[in-house]
C-alpha cells in the first residue's frame, strides 16, 4: 500500500520531510502559512547552541560548502509543486494553504556559509521567476553574530534589495541568561551594535523565545534587562515576534524546558508596547 503524505503542522518542521538537502516546507506559526525553508547547515553545525533548539546531533562549527545549483534546482521544485501541483491540498492543514515566504533558517546559523550572499540571490531569482514578489516574503532567521562579516553584510543587502526582512534573534540581554539560553559568550554591547548594522541595512525585526527552565522564566532582572535593550531599539527595529516553545528540544536539557504561561507572555508583549514597541505574540 502506499505510504500516507505526512501532513504538515507547526509542532513538526522536519528538514527531511521533502526528501531534499537544502530546501524544505513547514507551516510557521510566526509566518501564518506555509513557510519554504532553506537549511545552509546540513551538516547540524551551529555557533551558538540554543536550549532550545530542535536540531539533533547538535555540534559546534560551520557548514559544509554548499552546491547552490543543486540549491536553486531544490528550490524550483518545491515551488513548482506548491504553486502548479497539489501539495497544499495533500501536505498541509486547511487554513494553512498560502505560501507566505521562503526563510533562511535550518539547522545552525545560515550567514556562516560562505556561498550565504549567492543563496540570497538564487532565492530571490526564484521568486521573481515564479512571479511571487508581491505575495511571497524572503526572509532570514539569524543570530546575527556574523553581522561583522563583509560577506554577510553583502548578504544583507542582497536581501534587502529583495525587499526582504530579517528576524534577528534576542532571547536575553544579560551575559548569564545568554550564556544559559544560547550557548554563547556574546557580549550584550556587540549584540547591540550588530543589530543596529543589520538594521541600517535590512528591514529587521527582534525575535524573542520565552519559556520556563526548571519551572521558572526570566527573573526580574533579566526581564528587565531585555526590555530595557529592546526598548533601546525602539525606532530602529520594526517590532518584536515573542513565542514559546511549540516544539520539544533536541538538547540534553529538554526535560528542564517548559512553556512559559500563555499570559505573562502577553505581559512581557504589553510592557514592550509600552515603550512604544510593536509586538506580535506566537504562544
């Protein structure tokens, strides 16, 4: 017998559920729709190593190099499914049937490949070849902590010419809670000055992950923390995308992870709009 298609949902965004390399489909409940994802990190290497994180087999590193012609063939047949095939009606939930953007996001930090400014353009050729530039946003999902880079910040530009956005990670301003949440010895001051060059580049928005570590979340100081660097931002970012974990963590401390309470989430939402921030909330 045939094996059923698995129906996509956002508790699930498996990098292998299209039987490709670099290129495959979820359904974002940041995005609002069915998102095309392209994984630059197929090998699960990563420079931070987020508790969160649902990648397994985690390492430290960068990618290997990346065929961009294999990329860009991956690339138009997905398209070419989900736009002249029937892949929305076999593959995804009813409700969910729009394709609402292309993202660079998988499996560790897309900007450390280095072909990252010639994949911008490979997907962004693909969206004006399938004449989607008015419906489909290209977008990066980034830690941002390459921004120095000046092939990253070609990137960018690339990107922003595409008319294309950024989601700059944020999940902490302190250097304890990054060390903890991230993985990373940042510094809150370079975090800072990345996001300010990003954004002077590219449109940007601050995505933020709030959850509960052995039953607590952020302790005041640390919220007050990250407000206060967000609030800072205020006219120099377009808003800020909070969420909460919807997917289980791959990490050796998933059993510590929880949720964070749907309402303090909407708290947090509520103190930044109060300094003036737009916030959309994805519990």
């Amino acid at each position: 017998m045939p094996q059923r298609p698995i129906i996509l949902s956002t508790t699930d965004h498996s990098r292998e559920s299209a039987g490709m390399t670099y290129v495959y489909p979820v359904v974002s409940r940041r995005a609002g729709g069915v998102s095309i994802g392209i994984n630059l990190n197929p090998n699960n290497a990563c420079n931070w190593h987020c508790i969160y994180c649902q990648v397994p087999n985690l390492t430290r590193g960068g990618p290997p190099p990346i065929d961009l012609g294999l990329l860009a063939r991956e690339l138009d047949a997905m398209l070419e499914d989900l736009i002249t095939g029937d892949f929305l009606e076999r593959r995804v939930p009813t409700g969910q049937r729009r394709l609402v953007d292309i993202a660079f996001s998988g499996n560790g930090e897309p900007t450390s490949a280095r072909e990252f400014p010639d994949a911008v353009m490979v997907a962004r050729d693909a969206i004006s070849r399938y004449r989607l530039s008015d419906s489909v946003k290209l977008r990066l999902i980034t830690n941002g902590s390459l921004i120095d880079r000046r092939a990253v910040r070609h990137g960018l530009e690339n990107l922003a010419r595409a008319r294309g956005e950024v989601w700059f990670k944020v999940d902490a301003a302190d250097a304890r809670s990054l060390a903890r949440i991230n993985g990373t010895r940042a510094e809150v001051a370079a975090i800072r000055r990345r996001l300010e060059e990003c954004s002077a580049i590219c449109s940007t928005w601050v995505q933020t992950c709030l959850f509960e570590l052995d039953g607590h979340s952020l302790s005041p100081v640390e919220l007050n923390a990250l407000v206060s660097f967000l609030a800072a931002q205020r006219g120099v970012i377009r808003g800020v995308r909070l969420y909460g974990l919807a997917r289980p963590s791959a990490q050796i401390d998933a059993p510590r992870l929880s949720p964070a309470p749907e309402a303090w989430l909407y708290q947090v939402a509520s103190r930044l709009r109060d300094q003036g921030l737009t916030v959309e909330v994805s519990p």
